[in-house]
C-alpha cells in the first residue's frame, strides 16, 4: 500500500520547512514507508512512550503495583509540560495515575516520579529487550546534570518498531498493550497527525471514523509526533520527528497532511 503513496509523502516533505525523520508502518499489508529512519532527534517527550512501557514491563515482573501511592514532593516539581507542578506538595497519587498524567497531559513532574521509581537501568534495559537500539535514555526530564554524558534520543525507525510492537501486543503482554493504547488514546494534544482528520459526528455510539493513539513531543526547534492510525481495516504506525523548525505549525502541517493522505487512502465505512 504504501508503495503507491511514496511520490505524494516526498513532495510533502520536500515542501516542509525543517529537517524530518519518518517512518510508517501499514500492519494489514506489512508496507513501509521511510525518510531518514535512522537520523538521531532530540527525544523531548517522545521518550514518554517507551518510559511507559517500562513501568509496565515493571508492573508485569512484580517489581510494582499500579494502584500504589506515591506523595508529591516539593523537590519533584519541574517546569514544561505538566499540572503537578501547580499542585501541594504531599499529595499521593497511584503510579497508574502518574502513568496517565506522563502520557495525555505530558507531564514531566510525574515522568521523573516514575523515573525514580523504576530506575534509569530499567528503562534502558527495557529499551534494549524490544530492539530499539538507535535510541537512547539518559536523563530526567527538565533537569539539567552536573554532568552531561549523553542526552535522551530517537529515531523514527526505532519509535514505529515500538509502536508496532504495541499493536501486536509484544510489549509486556496483549492486555498490557491493549491498556497503553487506551491511554494513549486519550492524548490532549491534537495538533499533528490527527489534525487534519474529519471531525466525528453521527447519533450516539456510532463507530469512529477514526482513532489515533498517540504521543507528541516538542522543545525549540524540535517538534514530534508518533502514534497509532486507526481506521476502517487499517492500521498505521507513525512516526514524524522534526528539527531546525523556525515555526511549530509548519511540522505540525506536514503531520497533519501525513494524517490525512493515510486517511483519504484508506476505505471509507458504508454509511
């Protein structure tokens, strides 16, 4: 399938400002399509995703519980993305809940909490186990070491082998994949891939048009998106990472166009 689709992904790219790395994914016809697969990017929070996976794969060897608590401390709060940094110090909150907030709201505070909990070796260990091996976590999100030896980064090749991992339900466990896509699926920022799709409408408990799960990531000059296309007998694994952008929008253009053209491709459900 997305063979066909190749000439029209590369006029988008080469009509985008910045640099970008992607690589997609149809599951149903094993096609792919790849732009600079292996070129490292700056992970911002893209390396949310595999974290998330880790405190699964945690949860799964019986290192953890999902419904334990874990108290806010004043030391925890860091700037960026996130609600906790705004809250009281000494509430406690599930690791589960610590989970969500990491994934839909982006939240740094609870992805260094859960960074603490598990252990920078775990992360990389589980990194390593599910093959992403162009890719990299080093530090703590919104702090900066003493020491700075290496910084957390990506590929787009590494991030949709991940992605279809999760669709396969090879991380963890089938109901472990299947609970981080319900999580992911619930992401608040809609500004890439999804963008551009139709908005949904009909009667109550009509069947969506389409899902996305999903993740973003962004820093100056560096804007990301990766994610789960799901439409009508298809599915996607998407990964647009981009840097040297002077303006957010125009990466988020070329997500949303991405989005879209994998959309209009795809068969329409009979109405």
């Amino acid at each position: 399938m997305l063979a066909a689709l190749t000439p029209a992904l590369q006029r988008m790219i080469e009509a985008a400002r910045g640099t970008y790395g992607i690589s997609i994914y149809h599951l149903e016809s094993q096609s792919e399509f790849t732009y600079q697969p292996d070129e490292w990017f700056y992970a911002a929070s893209i390396i949310k995703v595999p974290i998330m996976a880790a405190v699964f794969d945690q949860a799964f060897k019986g290192n953890l519980r999902f419904e334990e608590k874990i108290a806010l401390r004043a030391e925890d709060m860091v700037t960026g993305s996130g609600l906790l940094q705004n809250l009281s110090p000494g509430l406690e909150l599930s690791i589960y809940d610590y989970t969500m907030l990491m994934i839909i709201d982006s939240d740094n505070t609870a992805t260094n909490i859960l960074i603490d909990r598990i252990g920078t070796q775990a992360i990389q260990d589980a990194m390593a186990e599910w093959g992403l091996t162009g890719s990299g976590f080093y530090n703590k999100i919104s702090v900066i070491p003493a020491k700075i030896e290496n910084y957390n980064k990506i590929t787009p090749r590494d991030m949709t082998h991940l992605l279809k991992l999760i669709a396969d339900g090879k991380v963890v466990s089938w109901r472990a994949c299947a609970e981080m896509v319900k999580i992911m699926k619930q992401q608040k920022y809609n500004e890439g891939l999804p963008s551009l799709l139709p908005t949904q409408d009909g009667p109550v408990g009509v069947l969506p048009l389409w899902e996305c799960a999903h993740k973003t990531g962004w820093v100056n000059g560096t804007d990301h998106d990766m994610g789960l296309l799901y439409f009508p007998r298809n599915t996607f694994a998407v990964s647009v990472f981009s840097k040297n952008i002077i303006e957010r929008k125009d990466a988020h253009g070329l997500m949303g166009q991405i989005g879209r053209l994998l959309y209009d491709t795809c068969e329409q459900p009979i109405r």
